[in-house]
C-alpha cells in the first residue's frame, strides 16, 4: 500500500498557543527577518512550527532572535524530525493508521518536504525515509549553547562535557534543549495531527 | 590543572571562605561585567560586604563565599533564570553552604551541576551530582550551571593570584 502524507497547516493563533508566542511577537520577528516573511494569511506547517517554537524557546533562554536566527533552522529540523517520529502526529483513515506501521507512513514524505530543508536536514530526513545511497545523519539529540554564543550538538550532554575538559566553554552556563524530548512535547501539545495519511489513488 | 594542585587550590579557597582577599576583584575573577556587578550589588542580586548599617562598603570587597554565590547568580542571570523569589535566592545560599561544607570534608564534587528550568514563569533549581545523573531530566528547555568546575577554576585564579602576592612581598 502506498501513502501521501500532506502535511496539516495552523494559523499564527493556533501557532501562538502550540509555541506560546504571541501573534505581535511573530509578526515582529517576521517583520525583522527572522522569521521567513508570509503573504496573506499565516499557513504554518510543522517546519514552521518547529522554526517558531526554536526562535521562541532561545528567547526566553536570554538569547537574541539576531544570534538565534543562526542555528534555528537547523534546531528546527531536529525539532520536526523527532515531532514527526510520533504516531499522533499522523491522521487518517483509521484502518491506514491501525494497519501500516509508522515507518510506511515516513515513507510518503516524499520531494515537496524535502525540498523544505537544507543542510543536513536534508540528509537527516533522507536517511529517516532511508533513501538509498543519500547517506545517514540523524539529527543529535542535545542542542547545546555557550556562554560565548557558539554552539554544538551530541547524543549526550553528559559525554560531550566529558570529552572537553579543556574547553573553557564547558566551565560556564549552558543551555540544554533535548530536541527528542521537545519535538514529541510539540507534537502532543499541536491539538491535531501534524500530517494527514491518505491513500494514494495513483498506485 | 592536576589533582594535587587543585587540592592545593581549593584548600586555599577554604581557609579562607569569609574572609575579604586582597586583589579579588569580583568582577573579573568570575568573568562578569563590572557595571553589571555595580547594577546587582544595588538591587540586592549580588553579595558584597556591607556595613553595619546594611549599606555596601564604598570599596566594593568580596569573599570568596561572596564570589561563589555571584558566580551561580550570574550563571542563571545570564539565560533568564535568575532567582525570582526569596526561597530560590535561600535555595542557593543553601548549596553554597553545602559546597563549602564538601570541599571542608575533602569530598568536593567537581562534577557538581545546578539546573534551572522554568514552570508557569517561576525559576525551579536542582542540584546533580553529574551530566550523567542531570541528563534522564532534560525534557524542559534547560540551563545547566558546572558550579564544580567552576568553583575550582575560581579556586585556581585566586590560589594563583594571592600566592604571586605573598611570593612578591616576601
């Protein structure tokens, strides 16, 4: 059985509960350009949901929209990718849902969204629908920033400060943003599927 | 930095946890601006000595209790989790006096770590004893503050600084 996921759309309301950034807060980063701008009504998927949710998560860490602006896309695919692991992100017709596993589901992400990504994003979501010979990288776990304004990821906080005792870096604050933990949170709290799974009358 | 200097260090830290040191200039030791600090010490978010009267002495001076305490302040204060309320700012006075008893007893965690997270707008602090511990709880946007490393970093400039002092006027 073949798939076609199409992603659900919210409006900047909907993203304002789901992110808790207010409706002036977007309108302003998107005014500044941090944000990509939108004509007409606001019809955000789970990118940019993910995009918004980053920006507002740095802000309320202390950190400049101008310095978050530099990693947020990248913070959002990690965000989005583990969102998009959940099966409550999926609707649709009920026997779809209780009959293919969640990984057939992915499978129908196909070319529109990725052509959303970049970077590694890319990479990360092909190696998810485990396209052959795109190669794998999956989005580490932890985001890390430093007192200094630079930033990393790793699979674990723990080994990652361990590995770096030499690193001035690790002897200040950081934040920690477990982008597992947090893309499922988003997913739960988004009120409706992510994406709609529908059966593709083509195949 | 090998074990045993820093034992030296943090000995040195110790026997003299309340007393005003000569040339700590708390500020800079603890990588904070000094204005800043000025801002702090005046709103009550920083310690410095005061008189008798509660006011702060006109030549600002710190212990290293004093340091310690601004250095977590400023950790938090950095990523908006600063203490919000008088059982926060007694939560952390509270630590303080538990790392000074650690490094007392000889049993000091330089892994030790704060984490600060906020709940419906109010800062929550915890205390780990390591990122390992600290990592099966980091579902929440999180500030972690490495309060070991850091102490010990600060036990070094200070052992450092004082001891070039003694060893010029000796």
């Amino acid at each position: 059985m073949i798939f076609n996921v199409e992603l659900t759309h919210f409006t900047s309301r909907e993203a304002e509960e789901i992110c808790r950034v207010s409706m002036t807060q977007q309108r302003n980063w998107r005014r500044y350009g941090f944000l990509p701008p939108i004509q007409g009504h606001a019809r955000l998927d789970v990118f940019d949901l993910c995009e918004l949710y980053a920006l507002g998560l740095l802000a309320d860490k202390g950190v400049s929209p101008k310095q978050a602006v530099e990693v947020v896309d990248i913070l959002a695919l990690g965000l989005a990718w583990h969102a998009l692991t959940c099966r409550v992100a999926y609707a649709g017709e009920p026997h779809l849902l209780a009959n293919a596993p969640l990984s057939e589901f992915e499978k129908g992400l196909s070319d529109p969204i990725l052509s959303r990504l970049d970077r590694f994003g890319r990479a990360a979501f092909r190696s998810k629908l485990d396209i052959p010979g795109k190669g794998r990288a999956l989005p580490a776990r932890f985001f890390i920033w430093f007192a200094d304004g630079t930033h990393t990821w790793d699979q674990s906080v723990d080994r990652h400060f361990r590995g770096s005792e030499g690193d001035p870096r690790t002897a200040g604050p950081v934040i920690v943003l477990d982008q597992m933990a947090l893309g499922i949170d988003l997913a739960h709290r988004s009120g409706k599927a992510l994406a709609l799974v529908t059966e593709d009358d083509n195949a | 930095m090998n074990d045993h200097s820093t034992d030296h260090a943090l000995n040195f830290l110790i026997q003299r946890w309340d007393y005003i040191l000569e040339g700590a200039a708390g500020a800079d030791l603890i990588g904070v601006n000094r204005a800043t600090m000025r801002t702090r010490i005046a709103r009550g978010q920083a310690m410095a000595m005061r008189d008798t009267e509660g006011r702060e002495r006109g030549r600002v001076e710190y212990t290293p209790r004093h340091l310690v305490y601004n250095m977590l302040y400023d950790g938090l204060a950095r990523y908006n989790a600063a203490p919000d309320d008088q059982e926060v700012e007694d939560w952390i006075s509270g630590t303080i006096q538990t790392l000074y008893n650690e490094i007392s007893k000889g049993d000091f965690n330089k892994e030790a770590l704060v984490r600060a997270v906020k709940r419906e707008g109010k800062v929550s602090l915890t205390f780990f004893d390591s990122f390992d511990q600290a990592e099966m709880f980091t579902g929440e946007p999180s500030v972690f503050v490495p309060i070991g490393t850091m102490i010990i970093r600060l036990a070094h400039a200070l052992f450092a600084k004082h001891s070039g002092r003694l060893a010029g006027s000796a």
